[in-house]
C-alpha cells in the first residue's frame, strides 16, 4: 500500500460505522469462544472444499473443531476469507503470527474463551471496531425485545411472508403474530410495521430467488389467491400470485412508513445438497434487474437498497441506479465480497451512479467481531479506488477525496435509513 493510499485508509478508519446489514443475534452479538469464529459458513465450507469431510465438522466439538478447521484452513491461507480470521486473532486474541498454526488451537481456544468471558467483551469489540450502531435481520414475528435498539437496528425480514405463507406453521405464525388471516394481507403487515417501527426499525429487507419476476396482481386475482393459500389449495399459478400480492403489499407498507426495501437479489437455495450449513447456495447468472422494473416504477417513493451475488451484474445495478432515482446500489454480498471484485465494482460505482445514492458496505456479519475485517477490507480497496482515481487522476485534493469516502460509509446510511 503506497503513503497515499495508507493516509486515506487511516482516516477512512477514523469514521464511526453504521453497519446497515447483518445477523447478529443483540441478545448475544459477539463470539464466547473461537469455536463461534470458526463456525461462520465461510471457514467450514473452505475447509469442506478443501478436503474435509462435511460429517467430521457436524460430529466435532468446540477445542477439536478448533484444531480440525484450522488443520483444514492450511490450504486456503491465501483467501481473503482466511485473512479475516487472521486479523480477529491479531486484533482481539493477542496472535501475531500471519498465518494460525494448528499446533496452537487450543492455546488460542483457550485465551479465547478467557477474553470472551469478560463481561465487557461487547463493548470491547463496538469500541474496537469504531461502531455505533448496527442493522439486525428479524423475523416477522419477533418480539424485538431484551436489546437496546439504538444499537441494534430492527429489520423486517419478510422472506417467509412472501414464499412461505402456504406453510401452516408460517400462517399460524402470522396469526399469532397479526391477529388477522392471511386474506386480510394489508392489515396484517400494518399491524407488522406498526410494531417494528415503534421499535426502532429502519428497513424491510428480503432475499429473491433468481426467477422471481414480481407484477402486482388485480385486488380481484390476489383476494383469490390469498383465499387458496390460507385454505392450502395451491396449484403453481395461484401460488406464484399470492407471493407477488405479498410481496407488492409489503412494498405498499413501505411506502406508508416511509422504510427503504432492501432486495438482495438472485440466491438458488440448495445447489450443492451435501454442503455443509449454509455453505449449499449460489448465484444464477439467469437473472435481471429488469424482473422488477414494474415495481420501480409502481415505487417511486420507496428507496430500494439493492444488493447482487456476482460481479458480473453490477453494471446493471450501476446503470439502474444511474437512471432511477429509487435504486441504491448497495455493499458487495457475498460471492461478490472479494476485493478483486469489490475494486472493480466500487470504481464503476463511483464513476457513474450519484454519490448520494451508493451504500458502500455492510457485513452480513453473525458474530461483531467480523465487523472490523470485513469493514477494513472494504476500506482498503475504497482507499485505492480514492487515491487512483480521484486524487492522481483528476487532481482531488485529499480531503475531497475523503468526504466522498465518508458520504458512501456513513453519510447516505443515515440519511436513507434515517439514523
């Protein structure tokens, strides 16, 4: 990293975050021990990519976990994913070795279970990692109790609504959650929002597949449709309607209490069946933004925070966000989550969508302490982006060139979320 580029990273890393997506869980967000580290889907489908058997993960427990996954991340020390465990240790287990030996599992188990045991480790790991606040990701019927929201930001997931509700678990769920059926879909998600935004929420979010093409139904064919689900007689058709009323009812509620939707755009669920947890999904190329062009222009006054799985789609985001004034593009999820990418992707968003309109990053993080590396390699790869071509390029100053690093990392979440 040359001066120039290390100067801009340095105060980039001065900016107190607003993280605008994850999973954490507020009642217990950070690790109690490595085996919680090494638990996140990205190192136990590595070392299942690398050669471990996906029955030996699921069979061992805590110390040998520890001592397995790191013999099996032997062979993907060249990952950034594995860079970001590395910088947890450095950072928050006192490891200064750049690449974690096996050899000192159970040292590094064990200090980590004697740090994490701290009564204050949560507040350390905010403080460490320049951390206001933080998004959470919440089921409809979650109580949203036992956390100060200030901190950790509702957000109503509604992913079951729109694809489960034909589930009777899901609808007596929702009954219970409502106090109306499903056909009364409107009342109900007001009843939703009225009660997330009271606690704090500041988004609805949901995850697409890749051949969900929403059309909002007549009020006539979405009655019918929504009478089918709840009474458990759906063919194709009817249930593909009922998930495009749902999903255009919850876009109108939206609208009423004035939330950004969030769309996370083209998961196939369940492509390699014998992944290990949550390491089983990927991206379908067969996919557009163009699926939701009526709902772009059905909601003009509704922000659309959208996130896509490959690089491969971010001229599109870049060009929908260019010519609507409701598309946001927003951070670099998933297998898109790389700098090679996450370079390529920030220059063509800095070139050629509104600076206004770009949410820089978020984690997705379900432990805080993958906050700080996640955010720091995004930092970096902004930082170069800054100095090549704002500062050398086109003769910047620095600090301009920094307040455009502070608009897309703090700035637009707290004026498009509203924090």
């Amino acid at each position: 990293m040359d001066s120039l580029t290390r100067r801009l990273f340095e105060e980039l890393c001065r900016i107190r975050l607003i993280d605008p997506h994850s999973h954490i869980v507020p009642t217990s967000p950070a690790s109690t021990s490595l085996v919680d580290l090494l638990g996140y889907h990205y190192f136990t489908e590595l070392a299942h990519s690398a050669g471990l058997a996906k029955d030996r993960i699921v069979e061992s427990r805590d110390e040998d976990l520890v001592e397995l996954l790191l013999t099996h991340l032997e062979g993907v020390t060249n990952t950034i994913q594995y860079s970001w465990l590395v910088e947890i240790a450095r950072t928050f287990l006192d490891y200064d070795d750049p690449v974690i030996s096996p050899r000192d599992a159970r040292l590094l188990f064990e200090r980590s279970i004697q740090k994490m045991s701290d009564p204050n480790w949560t507040e350390h790991v905010f403080h460490a990692t320049n951390l206001d606040a933080i998004f959470l990701t919440n089921d409809f019927d979650d109580p949203l109790e036992g956390f100060d929201s200030a901190l950790y930001v509702p957000c109503l997931r509604t992913d079951d609504l729109v694809f489960k509700l034909d589930d009777p678990h899901v609808q007596n769920r929702w009954r219970k959650a409502t106090g109306v059926e499903p056909t009364r879909m409107e009342e109900g998600l007001s009843v939703l929002f009225k009660r997330f935004t009271q606690k704090g929420a500041r988004a609805c979010a949901i995850s697409v597949p890749p051949d969900f093409s929403p059309v909002r139904p007549s009020p006539a064919k979405a009655l019918m449709a929504l009478h089918a689900l709840q009474q458990g007689s759906l063919d194709r058709s009817l249930r593909e309607q009922a998930s495009h009323a749902i999903f255009f009812a919850i876009a109108d509620q939206c609208e009423a209490f004035e939330l950004p939707f969030d769309l996370m755009i083209g998961v196939r669920r369940g492509v390699y069946s014998n992944g290990v947890y949550q390491g089983q999904d990927l991206f379908d190329q067969r996919t557009s933004l163009d699926q939701y062009r009526a709902l772009f222009n059905d909601k003009p006054r509704v922000m659309f925070p959208i996130s896509v799985l490959t690089h491969m789609q971010n001229q599109e985001l870049a060009s929908f966000a260019w010519i609507f004034p409701n598309v946001v593009t927003c951070g670099h999820w998933w297998y898109a989550n790389i700098p090679a990418y996450i370079e390529a992707d920030t220059r063509a968003r800095l070139e050629a969508v509104p600076a206004s309109k770009q949410i820089g990053y978020y984690s997705d993080a379900y432990k805080l302490e993958f906050v700080l590396p996640k955010f720091n390699m995004y930092r970096r790869s902004l930082a170069r982006v800054l100095a090549n071509d704002f500062v050398l390029a086109r003769g910047w100053s620095e600090e301009r060139s920094l307040q455009l690093g502070r608009q897309i990392l703090r700035g637009n979440v707290e004026r498009i979320f509203r924090v």
